[in-house]
C-alpha cells in the first residue's frame, strides 16, 4: 500500500531527518486511532497478513485524547515485539478522551521490516482541519 | 531563527544569548563552523533552545556538530542539571538507553585479512543477527535477565563471556551501580530475553575496518592502533528492553510534571526532579538497561570472537582486544567544574567550583582527558579513547579526550549526523547502486535490506571529516586514527 496515496489518505509522511514523522487522519477520533494502527503495523513489516487470527483485548486509560494515542499504539508496539506478529487492525469497543477498550486483530510474522523503538508524544496533538478532518503528527523512533 | 540571532563565539562556536526566548534559563551553545551551522535545521535549533528552558540546567544548553532534529532534544545534545534537585528528563537520553559503540583490535594487517574477509563477514552476520527476524536462539530467563541488569559486563565475564579487560576499557567498567532490575517492568523485560546479542536495525551495525591514518603516534601507541590494523567496531544498544523502559517511565513521568509544577514546551522533554521518587526509579531503572545494552555489546563481542576463530583459527594471534566501549544515549552523575562561564569572567582570572551534576548526553559521547579517574589505568597518561563511527562506507575515527572538553562537560559529537531524512535517502538512492559502489571500492556488504541501505547511505548523512574537524580544533578531542570500512554487516 502507498503511503501517500491521496485517494486514501489515511496518513501522509513528513519530512524528519532521523526518524519516521507522519500525518494521521480520520474523519473522528475512533477513526484516527485505528488509522494509527494501520500505520504502525504497514511501517513495521513489508506486506500485511491476509488473515488476521489473533485477537487482543487492551483497554488502556490516559491524561489525554493524545497520550491515549500514544500509550494505545505503544502498548500493541509492545505486543508486536514480544509476540513477534503484527496488528493491523483495531476494532474500538469504548473510546472517551481519557480510556479506550479495543480488541485489535493481528497475525504473526516471520521478519520485521523495521524496528520501531517507539512511538512518540512528540507533537501529537489532535486537532479538526480546515477541511474538516482531525488530523495528527505522529513520530515513530526507529 | 537565523544567523543575525547567533553570537560567534569563535570559529566553531556559536552561541544564543538568553535574551532570545524569555523561558530560556541558560544561553544555547553550538560546536560547529560555520557551513555546519548553515545546515542545522531551524527544528533542531528550536530544541536545543527548549532544552535551555528546563528547570536546574546548568551553564548552557550544548549541541555538537553532528546535531540534527531529535523528538523533544536534539540529537547530538548534552544538558547538564543540578544535582539532586535539577531535573532528569527520559527524553535527554533517548528510547536506546545506552546506545554506544565498541571496538575490537585484531594483530592482523588489511593485507593479511583480505583473503579471508568475505568468509568473515558472512560468519559474523551469521552469528549476530539483527533481531528483526529470528531472535537469539537462546531465550533467557527473567532470572537471568535480572542478573545482566544488575551485574553488566562484569557479570557476563565471571560467566566465561569475556576477559577481565572487557571490564576494564568499557565506559564504567560496563556496569552502573546504581542499576536496580526491581524497577525495570516484566514487559521490557520479556522484550529483552532473546536480544542479547543482537544487533538491531536502523544505523546499528558491526564494520570490519583498517586504520587507514593515524595523527597521534604516541596516544596510538598507547591504545594498541598501528597502520592497516584490522578492527572491528560494533555499534548498538538497549534493544527492546531499552526502549520499553524509556516508554514505561514517559508514562510515569509525563502525569508526574504536573506535581512539580514543570511546564514544558513539549511533553518528549518530560521531566522530574532527580531526587523525587519519580526520577529515583528511573536512574536506577536506566542505570539496569545502560547495564543490559554493555551486556548487549560485550555478547556480540563474544560471538565476534567465535567467528573470528572459526575462519582464522585459534592461535593467540586470532584474538581480538577490546579498545573500548562507549556510550552516547545516557544520563549520569558526575563531578564537573562550574563557573565562571563568561568569557571575561575567565580572562579576569576567575576560577570554578566542582559539582556533582546530572549529565544528559544524547546522541553525545563522554571523552575524558588524561589523568582523570574514570579514565581506565592503561589509558592514564593520553586520555579516553572516543570512538566516532561514520557513515556507511565512509571513515571512523577514534579520538582521544583533551583538556578543553570540561567546557562541555567533557562531551564531544557521536557520529556523522544525518542531514537527509529516510523517506529522502530512499526516494533519492538505490540500495542496489550504493552497493555496486560500496563493492568497487573494495568493501564488502552483508546486509538483508537494500531499503536500508539506501537509508543509511553517506549521502544522507553530514560529512563526518568536517565534524570530527571541529571537535578537533575546539580541543574537545583530538585525532588519533582515521579508520575505512573493509566490511559492512547489518545482521540477518
């Protein structure tokens, strides 16, 4: 999948001289998140799993919609370096600007393409854009 | 931000006063010329003043001449706070706690290798993997685990994993005393039982090389380099452990500003006091994984040497000594001259004080002169050895510490910086091209991606000669060999 592809512009890269800098997009807050997801998981392997079947439970709980993002997309980061598989997809049960409760659906992989160390709070604010869409920056260490 | 905002202090020196930004505690220092300092993004800039702006800082906020945009601090920075009351910051040390560099000295020539070099780097790759795919066949206990985080190289030593002067010539003696496992979490843990030994992705690498010049004969001499040596240098971290320990306490850390009434202009320079609960635990908790990523190196070292062995034979002429480990993402407590900071304070013949200080260095490397404790028995008289790795296929230098590096906390630069970012390397190059390149020059690649390749070509990155030039004519460190790749291996 492109990354920049505008017909599906979930997620667009910004230009960081060390790092992974995206733009994440979503028509709502639940959209954003699982954008996320999707970014996290196409950033770490060179083809996405066609059949998803494990399936976790996270419910995590935040200062802020913005930690939430990063704590969220952190906590799968973790299960995907422990569990050697990646996650795809994230199916949002509840989600306020402070907790959300997820099942997120994954498959394990053989090899990473790339090792993301973390994802950052670097920036992260979500916020609604001029054309209506909320949007974040996201920074992934690798 | 541009240049009319910049005092020179000198030709290599650069400096934005406190009146630049009114939350600015400290003035900002800049080690660059001034075609360095032209290519320092503004984003970088703007860190290295946020960093000015953190409660306790003391003297200056200091960048190197590799420094380039970071998230929160800048890479290639180095903040120095009060102790015990400044602030420790997860940010100031980065997500690869500990991640560093090492060399190992073979008494072998480049024209006694050479015939031998493919089969050895194919043998090292094979035997230090990446990580990205199969771990460690080996996955450790959490007891065992707890044991490296506690007990470091030493540790791993007793255990038959290396030789007393592994201990000896590594930053600290490869162990921070501070280190408590207690406070490291079971899922940084986990992520860390089938990872020592391995090398990682991104710029992490092992390179066969040659010392292609040396400048300084007499601190050579002393550290075992001589003309067309083969070493060996080994560039890697924390690994997962690391990285989870760095998330785990930005968790805690970030709620815990608030208590402390710390305002900040962005949440990666989360920070606390050092001596409250919060900043306890995570010194020690760092101190553990700063242990774990020595013990990282010290294990690739020992599969370095089977290797090296098993393609050269056994004989003591196939051993490989360690130079020495240091590391450049790190916080730590040490004694520093404070004051007088004013260069007419200093002409006016003012003196400083000694303070213990809580030193930050990210993506900055320690490099003690000669004479100073810490700086291991055998290197005394010259100073620290300081290992600057440079872009793939360019050169590496080892440096020595010089006298003049107290002025920033005895500190210089860690590496070439990168100047280009990765979605640009890989638009712009072709791993496949560079390759060729890299194999008519001689340099043989063992390398899983050609994407990262591309990424980590020379073209994305500053011109190492010219930083390595400024911290040498600073007197932060001076020259002592330049080193060129003979091999390149990124790990399977």
């Amino acid at each position: 999948m492109d990354l920049n592809n505008k017909l599906y512009k979930k997620f667009e890269t910004i230009s960081h001289s060390a790092d992974l800098r995206f733009k994440v997009f979503g028509d709502d807050l639940k959209d954003i998140f699982q954008n996320a997801v999707l970014l996290l998981a196409l950033t770490s392997v060179v083809e996405l799993p066609l059949k998803l079947n494990i399936k976790k439970e996270l419910t995590i709980d935040a200062l802020d919609k913005e930690s939430l993002l990063v704590d969220f997309l952190n906590e799968i980061l973790t299960k995907m370096q422990v569990n050697k598989a990646v996650y795809p997809e994230a199916q949002i049960i509840s989600l306020n600007e402070n907790k959300i409760s997820a099942v997120i659906f994954g498959a394990p992989i053989n090899r990473f393409k790339e090792e993301v160390k973390a994802v950052t709070y670097y920036r992260v604010k979500i916020k609604k854009n001029k054309e209506g869409l909320f949007e974040t920056d996201l920074l992934f260490d690798i | 931000m541009n240049k009319k905002n910049f005092i020179k202090i000198n030709n290599y020196l650069w400096e934005i006063p406190m009146s630049f930004r009114p939350d600015m505690r400290v003035p900002a220092r800049i080690y660059a010329s001034e075609n360095l300092l032209k290519e320092i993004e503004p984003e970088a800039i703007e860190q290295i003043i946020n960093v000015a702006s953190l409660p306790g800082i003391v003297n200056y906020s200091l960048a190197m001449p590799d420094c380039h945009t970071g998230y929160g601090f800048v890479i290639g920075g180095v903040a120095a706070t009060r102790y015990p009351e400044g602030i420790i910051s997860p940010g100031g040390i980065g997500y690869d706690q500990n991640c560093g560099c090492r060399l190992l000295l073979s008494n072998y020539t480049e024209k006694e290798i050479k015939p031998y070099l493919d089969k050895l780097a194919a043998e090292i790759q094979k035997e230090v993997p990446s990580g990205l795919g199969r771990g460690r066949t080996t996955k450790l206990s959490i007891e065992q685990i707890n044991k490296i985080l506690e007990g470091g190289v030493p540790y791993l030593v007793e255990q038959g994993y290396g030789e007393k002067d592994d201990v000896e010539n590594c930053e600290e003696k490869g162990k921070m005393e501070e280190a408590d496992a207690f406070c490291v979490s079971e899922t940084a843990k986990n992520r860390g039982r089938d990872q020592v030994g391995t090398l990682g992705s991104g710029n992490h690498f092992c390179e066969i090389q040659k010392v292609n010049e040396i400048f300084d004969e007499k601190a050579a001499k002393v550290f075992g380099l001589f003309k067309d040596q083969v070493v060996l240098m080994i560039h890697t971290g924390s690994r997962g452990l690391g990285h989870q320990n760095c998330t785990d306490y930005l968790r805690i850390v970030i709620p815990a500003c608030s208590k402390y009434g710390i305002k900040l202009p962005d949440r990666e320079l989360a920070c606390v006091p050092f001596n409250s609960s919060e900043g306890q635990r995570f010194f020690k908790a760092m101190s553990a994984a700063c242990n774990f990523a020595w013990s990282n190196r010290q294990m690739i070292t020992y599969y370095i040497r089977i290797a090296w062995k098993k393609v050269l034979g056994f004989s003591t002429e196939s051993e490989l000594k360690l130079l020495y480990d240091v590391a450049h993402n790190i916080a730590k407590i040490e004694e520093h001259e404070v004051g007088p900071i004013r260069e007419s304070e200093i002409s006016n013949g003012a003196s400083g004080q000694k303070m213990k200080l809580i030193v930050h260095r990210k993506g900055a490397t320690r490099a003690l002169p000669a004479g100073y404790s810490g700086v291991s028995e055998k290197y005394q008289s010259v100073g620290q050895p300081v290992l600057i790795p440079g872009s793939m296929g360019t050169a590496s230098y080892v440096l020595v510490g010089a006298d003049k590096s107290k002025e920033a906390w005895h500190t210089v630069c860690h590496g070439a910086g990168r100047a280009m970012s990765r979605q640009q390397a890989i638009r712009t190059l072709s791993g496949e091209e560079i390759i060729r390149d890299l194999k008519n020059r001689g340099i043989v690649v063992k390398c899983h991606s050609l994407r990262s390749i591309a990424e980590e070509a020379s073209e994305a990155y500053k011109n190492v000669h010219e930083v390595v030039e400024v911290v040498h004519q600073t007197g932060l460190s001076k020259k002592v060999a330049e080193l060129t790749p003979l091999a390149v291996i990124k790990g399977e």
